[in-house]
C-alpha cells in the first residue's frame, strides 16, 4: 500500500509528538517527549514515497533547485490536522523530511496583546514590529498577528480624524 502522508501526520498529531522523521528504507518515526518511536501502521518508506511526499511538499521551482543543488531545503505544509514546519534534505541519494509540528496560536487575550495592537494588524498598509526580550510567547503573538492580518480589512481612519492621533 503506498505511503499516506496526510495519515502519516495525523498519526504523529494523535500521539502528541513533535516531529515525524521520514526516510527511505525505514519506518515513519515520531519524536514523543524526545523519543525516536516508528509510528505503528506503517510500511517502511519506499523511493518512490519519497518522490511523492517530495513533490506534495517541495512545491516551488526555488524550494525544488535549493533541494537539487545545496542538498537541502525548508518548506510548509498544512492539513486539516495542523501546521508543519518541513526540513527536506538529501540523504544516500533519496529525500528525507523531518515534519515538525507547528502549535496552534492561542487566543490573543492570554498573551496580553493590548488591543491597539490588534487594531493595527487589521489596517491594510503599515507594519508592526514586535520587540523586547524573547520569552515563550513571543513566536505566538507573531503568528497570531499574521493570522489576524488575513482576516478581513477595512478602511483606515482619514488623516487628522479623531481616531488617529496627530504625530508631533
């Protein structure tokens, strides 16, 4: 039976791991708690699994010539069971993958984003910057702003109106 990778991911979402390793000749492995452990189900990959998962991941012709001439290459990949950060690189002539699980964003409240700041991802020109020392939060509040910069726009508030401030 030829390889699922969307099965394969849900597998490695089901059993709270953080990575799933792929490689050919071996058996998917999940990384649980920092344990290497082959996910159960699953045959051990062939080349041409690797081909495939290659193509469904390594879509873009830059991503495809990174992997073909510097041996390696980092994508994304999404499915209805999450985000996955993706290392693709080359190992004894076939593509290998470490899928790394990408946590969902919490909502904006437990992270003290004032709401200033989340008007300000809504406007449709302009940037935020998110400074101060690194702490377990920070990478969340950068994505759940980008996520909420996709969400529907509307119009920024005219120069010198009331609800934008004058600059001195």
């Amino acid at each position: 039976m030829p390889f699922d990778l969307d099965e394969a991911l849900a597998a490695t979402v089901r059993a709270d791991a953080s990575d799933l390793h792929l490689k050919v000749g071996a058996r998917p492995r999940a990384r649980v708690h920092g344990e290497l452990r082959d996910l159960p189900g699953f045959d051990p990959l062939t080349p041409q699994d690797a081909a495939t998962v290659t193509a469904t991941v390594v879509r873009s012709d830059q991503k495809r010539d990174d992997l073909a001439q510097r041996g390696g290459a980092d994508a994304s990949h999404e499915t209805v069971d999450g985000r996955f950060r993706v290392a693709a690189f080359m190992l004894r002539g076939h593509t290998s993958f470490v899928f790394r699980v990408v946590p969902h964003a919490p909502d904006p409240a437990s992270l003290g984003i004032p709401g200033v700041v989340l008007d300000w991802a809504a406007e449709p020109r302009g940037l935020v910057v998110v400074t101060g020392p690194s702490w377990p939060g920070s990478p969340f509040q950068a994505r759940f702003l980008r996520c909420r910069r996709t969400a529907p726009l509307r119009r920024p508030p005219a120069l010198g109106s009331a609800s934008m401030p004058r600059q001195r």
